[in-house]
C-alpha cells in the first residue's frame, strides 16, 4: 500500500502531494500489530515519499529542503502511530473491563453467560457433553463481620486462583456475583465432574485451610447432554442444584444432569 501510495506521488509529480494517504498503512500497521512495527511504517513511508521526490528529478532552492520535509512527515506519521496505538490499547482495556471482574480477575458475568452461550452451540451442534459447576462459598458473611472486608476480599482472590490453578486452559472460571463462581467445563460429562468436582473443593478447602479462614464450599455440578435451555436457564439450573448441598449441611457437591430437554435429574 505504501509502494502504490508512493507510486501516485512519482506519478502526479511535485506540485500534487498524497502525504495524508502513508497515514492509511502507517494505522493499519499499528493496530494490528503493534507501535512498533507502526514507527517503523511511518519511517519507511516518509523514505517512500522522499525516493518519488527525487525521482522526479524536481528542483529545490535549497538541497536539503527534500530531506527536512522527509524528516517533518516521520515525525507526523510517528505521531500518529503513537496515537493509534494508545487507542488501541484503551480499547483493549476498556474491553478487558467488561469482561473481568476487577477485584479476582477472571471472568465476570456477562463474560460467562457468553461463553456459555457458545458452549451450548457446541453442544448443539456436536452432541458432546459440558459441565457447569456453580460454588458458593459457605459462612463467607462470617468472614466479613469477623475479620473485614478486606480479608473477606483476599478470601475471594484466592478463591478465584485456586480455581484457575486447577482447572483445565480449555475451561472459564468466573466471579458470578458476591462471593459465588462459576466454572464451565467443556467437553466434560458426569463421570468427569465426578473427578473433578472433588478434587477442585479439596484443593479450595487446602487453600482455605493455609490461612485459617473457617469457610467451605457448595457446589452444585450441573451436567448438559443438550442445549435446549438458554443460557439464564441453564445458569439457574446449576444454581438450584447447588443450593441442594445449602439446604443440606453445606460443604459439600451436588451433581445433576439434564437432557432431552428435561429438568435435571440427580
């Protein structure tokens, strides 16, 4: 694009200047990849508009003049790489916040309803099977009224990391709201959360454990063999199957499974 850019100057000659057009590949090159490969567009095009001056064999009272307007256009197709890539870098972080959640950094609702909604697709569209896991961490207001909000925080942080830690990279690990997750576990039927269900409360409760933080957990594993419920129901569902274990005695897994369209059936 640069070449043709610079093409259109050689051709029109001295007295027409395309300069704005360079400002085209020099932004396409920093959004996509980067300020630095865009500083190095913005010198290369000032070096293609000075290589079609030249060309042209025009004359300049002064020699140097064609090379002082090269150093000029750098400069302002520098700056405005710089520019384009501190938008795109708002953009992106504008864009990380409504996804995360800013206190735990993983994924915040909105986020996880979306990927649930593709896994449901998935679902749909391959006829394997996914796990939700819905957690609720018990006597976590305890927590809160005893030691603070800011140790019911640090709480929660390690909550969310240890999640993280033992989970698959394939998997979405959420904040849902206060101090509730949720884990989507693709490809992953009943059997599977059977394993993985324990394994990942024991690793919460060692966690807990580490700090003498006297919280547990309810987690209610809800497994989908079909997607015929939309993603609010889907979410419900799991959250009904986990307050099974809170009706209970807490700390503990429940673990249903829906298909054909039906309620779970545990």
């Amino acid at each position: 694009m640069a070449l043709g850019i610079g093409g259109i100057d050689y051709l029109t000659g001295f007295e027409w200047s395309f300069s704005f057009l360079y400002l085209i590949p020099v932004g396409v090159t920093t959004w996509w990849l980067g300020r630095n490969p865009g500083l190095a567009m913005a010198f290369l095009c000032a070096l293609i508009w000075l290589g079609a001056v030249l060309l042209n064999e025009q004359p300049f009272s002064v020699a140097l003049i064609p090379y002082w307007n090269m150093l000029s256009r750098t400069v302002i197709f520098g700056v405005v790489s710089l520019l384009v890539a501190e938008l795109h870098l708002a953009l992106d972080f504008e864009r990380s916040l409504s996804r995360t959640d800013p206190l735990t950094g993983i994924l915040n609702r909105r986020a996880f309803y979306h990927m649930v909604a593709l896994e449901l697709a998935r679902i749909q569209r391959n006829q394997r099977p996914a796990t939700f896991l819905y957690i609720d961490i018990d006597n976590f207001k305890q927590i809160n009224d005893e030691r603070g909000h800011q140790v019911g925080d640090q709480v929660l942080e390690r909550v969310a990391q240890t999640i993280l830690k033992n989970v698959r990279a394939i998997d979405s690990v959420a904040r849902l709201g206060g101090d509730e997750f949720g884990v989507l576990l693709p490809e992953t039927g009943e059997s599977g959360a059977k394993t993985l269900a324990p394994r990942l409360r024991w690793h919460l409760l060692a966690e807990m454990g580490r700090f003498d933080w006297p919280v547990t957990f309810s987690i209610g594993a809800l497994t989908c063999l079909d997607s015929l419920h939309d993603v609010e129901e889907t979410i419900r569902l799991a959250d009904q199957v986990m307050y099974d274990v809170k009706r209970g005695n807490k700390d503990g897994i429940a673990y249903a499974v829906m298909g054909n369209g039906e309620a779970p059936k545990e």
